[in-house]
C-alpha cells in the first residue's frame, strides 16, 4: 500500500511539471510581448480591474488553505471536517469563476478582447463618432484657410485616425495640403475636442479605447495574452473543480482515514498548482503597470 501511494507521488508530481513547463512556454511569450510592446503593456493594463483581480486571489489563497486542512482532516480520519473543508474549496473555485465570468462579460462588451475583434465599435454611437471622425479630415482640405505649414496638415490630419495595427497603417508619405497647409485655428479646435474627450471617458476600465488618443499600436496583443493564459488556467480550476467534487463524493462515503489518505492529497498537490499559477498571473497582468 506505501509502495502504491509512493508510486501516485511521483506521478502527479511528473504530471505537475508538465503544467509547469506548460505554463512556462506562455509565460515566455509574455516576457516577449511585453518586452516588443512596453508600451502597449502599461496602457493596456488599465482596463484590468485590479480589485475583482485582487478578490480572487484571496478567494484562491483560502481555498488552498481549506484544501491543506482537508488533507490534514482526511489523514486524522475526521469526517465531517473534510467534508466541510472540501465543500469550501468547492466554493472558493465558484466564486473564483463566478468573479471571473463578471471580468470577461465586460470585456466582451467592450470589445477588449484578442483579433481584429478589438477594432470595432462598442455600438452604434461610437460608430458614429468614429465615422465623423474619418469625415471631419476631409473637412479642413475643402474650406480651411490657408494659415499653417504642411507638416502642419500632416499632423493635424493623423491625431484624427483611430490607432490600427502596424500592418494596418501605410508606408506611403502624406502629400502636402494645399500650398500653405491647413489653418492653425482648425489645429487648436481639434486639440480641444480630443482633450474633452479624454475627460468625459475618465480614467480606468470605464473609458472606451477606440476613442482614446492616447492608445498604441497593436493593444489588442495584451488581451490576446491576457484572455490565453487567463483562460487556460480557468480550465485547469475547472478540472479542480471536478476532482473536489470527486473527493466529496468519496468523503461522504466515508473512504478516507488515517490509512487511506492519497487520494486527497493527490487532489491537494493539484489544487495547490493551480492556486501558484494565479499567483503569478494577478502581478504581472493586474499589477505590473
């Protein structure tokens, strides 16, 4: 029977570096991104919330600590506490999902999310916007007064586009605006509305990306990242889930004592993997700005 639990060691622990290497190659590809994109990481970040980030992880935090007293319940063959215990590291993986279903659903709505997704408006208001937006640069071409410099115009012009992706944007210089470039005053009144703009968005999760200046290229990578390994460990508390429910069945038919204990433990080790995963991930997406 020692050689039996010895064996079932070893193997969830092989299985666990496994995820371990698993986790380790998204990992790496988000040390790359960040270190391609250190600007789109810090702008991107701020459309996290870090409190429903940080409320998740106590939720994990305590559940892995009901999970060890379990294992330590099963060990003495104290019933009713593991079954209690376990019950409440079902839970915990509840509201870790209910929490994070809330996170996701908001994203959705904005469309803060990976792809070309990212790029569409939020609803036919900002639709609207966007589509006067693309008319008011024709605007300053047919009637402005000819006050300022071509580069002027050059500049003027593109502060009115929506940031796209690089691949989006065209290698072919802007041709010069009539012989003396748009005037200053159509600059300044531009200027204005982006900065009222920008204050009626505020700051935060609240603010709608597609008409913020101040976004970079390509921020759609940081949720393609995001969405990937935040979904995947998802799955893996999923999983969890299953196996305590599996551990609460058997409980309740009383398998579990002092000298039959591996099951738990085993279910434990996991559990435990699971919780370290989101460890890392709530500091570097939630936190790291």
């Amino acid at each position: 029977m020692e050689q039996q639990v010895d064996s079932g060691k070893l193997g969830m622990w092989l299985f666990l570096a496994t995820e371990v290497l698993f986790f380790g190659g998204l990992f790496a590809a988000y040390v790359v991104l960040r270190a391609r994109n250190p600007e789109v990481f810090a702008y991107a970040s701020q459309y996290l919330d870090t409190m429903m980030g940080g409320l998740n992880t106590c939720v994990l935090i305590a559940s892995s600590l009901t999970m060890a007293l379990a294992v330590r319940y099963a060990q003495e063959g104290r019933k009713l506490l593991l079954c209690i215990c376990l019950w409440l590291t079902m839970a915990g993986a509840v509201g870790f999902l209910v929490i994070k279903t809330f996170e996701y659903s908001h994203k959705f709505h904005e469309n803060l999310v990976w792809g070309t997704g990212f790029y569409d408006p939020v609803d036919e208001k900002q639709a609207d916007d966007l589509a006067e937006v693309g008319e008011d640069l024709l605007t300053p071409i047919l009637g402005a007064q000819q006050g300022a410099s071509a580069e002027a115009a050059r500049v003027e012009s593109m502060a009115s586009i929506v940031n796209r992706p690089e691949e989006a944007a065209s290698s072919v210089a802007n041709a010069a605006i009539g012989p003396r470039g748009l005037a200053a005053p159509l600059a300044a009144e531009q200027a204005a509305v982006e900065e009222a703009d920008t204050h009626d968005a505020g700051s935060g999760h609240g603010k709608q990306h597609l008409g913020d200046p101040e976004m970079p290229v390509n921020t759609h990578l940081f949720f393609a990242i995001y969405f990937c390994m935040t979904g995947l460990h998802g799955i893996h508390v999923v999983i969890g889930m299953g196996v305590i429910g599996w551990l609460i069945w058997r409980a309740h038919r009383g398998e579990f004592g002092p000298r039959r204990f591996a099951a738990v433990d085993l279910g434990g080790l996991y559990w435990h993997i699971v919780d370290l995963i989101w460890i890392f991930l709530f500091p570097l997406f939630y936190l790291i700005h």
